[in-house]
C-alpha cells in the first residue's frame, strides 16, 4: 500500500510537470525524443541514400545543395536570407555574408557560404521537429546526421512552444550581425506587429507604406533603425554579392509563409506531445487505481481540449496582423506555393493568397493536409476537427474566432469537405 502511494504521489508530479512542459519532458516516455524511428523526409532520403537508390551530386559552388534540395522537393524561390549570427555557423554568417534558408511544407534547409555542413531539419508526424547535417565535404560519401541535443538549446524553449520545433527571429543586429540581444527580439508569427519583423534579415518585395526591421543594422543606440532605408527593397546588391546564391532574392511572402508555417508546426507538435502523454498518463493512473483500460480521466480530456485549442488559434488565424497596404514579392514562390494546394470542385485552395489585408484568401492554414497533421493522436485531431466544424458551421460562440465573416466560413467548409474527407464525417456527426 506504502508503495502504491508513493507510485501516486509520483505520478501526479508527473502530469503537473507535464502540463507545463517541463524542459526535457520529450525525452522520456511516452516521447522518447532521442530514441523513438523517425520517418521525416530527410530520413527517408537518407535510408535511400545508404541503400543506394539515390545519390546526391556535389557542386564546386554550393556542394550538395543543389542536389539535396531537388532530392527533397524544395523551390528556390522558397530562399530567404538572415545575416544575424543566430545558428549554428555563426562565425560564417555577416551582412556581406547571409545565411540562406530553403522550405516546403516539412523540411527547413540552411546553407552558408564556406560552411562546413548544411543544415536540415524536418518534420516527422509523430514526433515532430528533427535536427540533421550534412557534410560539405566532397572527399568524404554524403551522410546525415542527426543532431543529438545541441540545437535543442535555441530550438526547444517557450520561443517554439516548449517541444523541439522552429522559430523565425526578429533581432536588432549590429554592423557584424551580432544579435544586441540586450535590446531584446521578437519571435515572429502571423499575429507580429509588421514592424517588429525581420530584424537581421535581408527582405524583397514591396510593402506600401508598411515598415519592417529588415535589410538594415542599429546605428548608435542600440534600437534605432532606418526602418525607411530598408523598406520595399527590390535589389540587395549593394548589401552583399547576391550572384554568389542561387537567387538574389529575400522574399516577403516566402519570409511570410515561413512565419506562420514555424509556429503551426510547432503547435501541432505540442498537441501531439501533449495528448500522448495525458494518455500515457492517464493509462498509469487506471492501473494503479483499478480502472477500466483505456479510462481517459477529466484532467488528461482537459489537457488535450487545451492543447486543440491552441491548434486551432494557428489553424484560423485568430489575432492575424491586419495588412494596412499591399504586399508583393519578388520571385515566382507564391505561384509555386500556390500551385501545390489541395484544390475543391470550383478550384479552390487554402494556398491562395490575399496579401492586401492578410495573408491568405481563405485563412486556414494549408497545414491541416500535412502529414503532421494526418499524424496527430485521434484524441485531439478529432477535437479539432469537430470544434472546425462548429465554429464553420456557426455553432462555437467563442469571439476568438470574430475575424472569419460568414463567407468565409461558408468557404473555408466547402473547400475542405472536398479536400479533407475527414471533415465530411464530423459535419455529417453533427446533423
């Protein structure tokens, strides 16, 4: 009995510790970050790459960059450029120097000029973000490696959700590009203030009126920025030799897509960790108090109610930084972003773009048709999805959700009827 109580007392630690995410929760079960088969793209490309069935080719310019991002279906017109030193070969990035970053839906990757590795990390369904590199060494066979803890240190705080996961940075760089992190930053997403984005970053495109922090450094105090000297920038010649990547371009929309698309990720992520372990627990919980298996207590439906919520808030865009002029980039992204969606009976997309007062036409995020999403516990993807289908169909009555008109949500429904099959059964429950 003694031990019974003690086993209790432990197990109520545990899930008041969960409910906060307590830094390295992920790594012990039901998580098991470190241990746990990951099946991510760049997994899978690299089990290719060991069996033989694919190879990667390297360039006297850019190594294995080129190659690895045909292999992984990511567009150059996806490169955004940041010259802060705020990863992981920061001594190889500067203003005349940036780093570039390359996405689709699941796979982030990182080059700098001279660097030792490239930088990958992609998301797998079960567990989320997924730390690799890859040598520049032409001498040596192409090999990825999984990152074993050290860019969780950046990559694993309340800045990505508490879970391992993404962030865009928003930072007041110095002439070198080193962060003045006394100043303070910004985590970016959709619902920043425009002019408090891209602070150590290199931004093309237009933006009307609008100010950003990008394509300019601090002079003198320690917060000041020309903020008109960086705006609606169409050329970064004058920065850095844009002939040495792949394109000359930064742009705006891409730099805005990433934004939104980080911290979706990441709250996917987080309501996937946090299902499985309120299960997990839970499940404990009904052995040592003799209860039926598979007894989901309030507290675990509380947590994964919670955890829906926050999932939703990304998904719908609730508090969405409100466009007050007209934004256009400088590459082909957003017809490239825009001809991969999941199109309805009329021809419509979550993919397509507004860019006058929002982001998207249609704001809900083109992430619920990622695997990420297909890959979230029953538990909470069916909360989701029958709360989706009540604040469409006009049942919830939170105010969060004010900003979708009844257009919209009359849109938002029909396209994902045709495109989520899931979405018929619970609108079809509800009847």
């Amino acid at each position: 009995m003694f031990s019974r109580i003690i086993l209790l007392a432990g197990l109520l630690v545990s899930a008041f510790l969960a409910r906060g995410f307590s830094q390295g929760f992920y790594e012990r079960p039901p998580i098991d970050y470190f241990n746990a088969p990951v099946h991510d793209r760049v997994a899978e490309l690299s089990r290719k790459l060991e069996a033989g069935e694919v190879t990667l080719e390297y360039d006297d310019s850019f190594g294995y960059l080129k190659s690895v991002l045909e292999a992984l279906e990511v567009p150059i017109s996806s490169q955004t450029l940041v010259f802060s030193k705020t990863s992981l070969q920061l001594h190889r990035i500067s203003p005349r120097r940036p780093r570039s970053l390359y996405f689709n839906d699941d796979v982030y990757v990182g080059y700098c000029q001279y660097g030792d590795v490239l930088e990958f990390a992609a998301t797998d369904a079960k567990q989320g973000a997924t730390f690799y590199t890859l040598s520049q060494d032409e001498d040596a066979a192409p090999r990825f490696i999984r990152d074993k803890g050290g860019c969780l240190s950046c990559h694993a705080s309340t800045r990505t959700q508490n879970v391992p996961g993404y962030l865009v940075r928003s930072v007041f760089a110095d002439s070198d590009g080193r962060p003045k992190l006394g100043s303070g930053s910004f985590t970016t997403d959709q619902t920043s203030e425009f002019k408090d984005r891209w602070g150590g970053w290199y931004v093309t495109g237009s933006h009307g009126k609008m100010r950003h922090m990008g394509n300019t450094i601090c002079q003198g105090d320690e917060t000041t920025f020309d903020r008109d000297l960086g705006a609606n920038d169409q050329d970064l010649s004058d920065n850095f030799r844009t002939d040495t990547y792949l394109t000359p371009h930064s742009d705006i929309v891409a730099l805005m897509v990433l934004e939104h698309q980080t911290q979706m990720h990441n709250a996917i992520a987080a309501a996937n960790y946090e299902t499985r372990s309120a299960i997990h627990q839970s499940n404990q919980m009904n052995e040592l108090l003799d209860r039926p298996e598979g007894f989901v207590s309030d507290s675990a439906k509380r947590r994964i109610a919670s955890s829906a919520d926050r999932v939703l808030r990304f998904l719908l865009f609730c508090d969405e930084f409100q466009l007050t002029d007209r934004v256009q980039g400088t590459t082909t992204f957003a017809e490239d972003f825009a001809a991969r969606g999941r199109k309805d009976s009329r021809g419509r997309s979550l993919r397509e773009f507004d860019l006058e007062k929002r982001l998207f036409k249609y704001p809900c995020s083109y992430l619920i048709h990622s695997r990420a999403f297909a890959g979230l516990p029953d538990p909470v993807r069916s909360e989701v999805l029958s709360r989706l289908t009540d604040i469409l169909e006009g049942r919830e009555e939170s105010s969060d959700f004010d900003h979708l008109t009844p257009e919209m949500r009359r849109d938002i429904l029909s396209i994902l009827r045709d495109t989520l099959p899931e979405m018929k059964q619970y609108a079809i429950a509800k009847r």
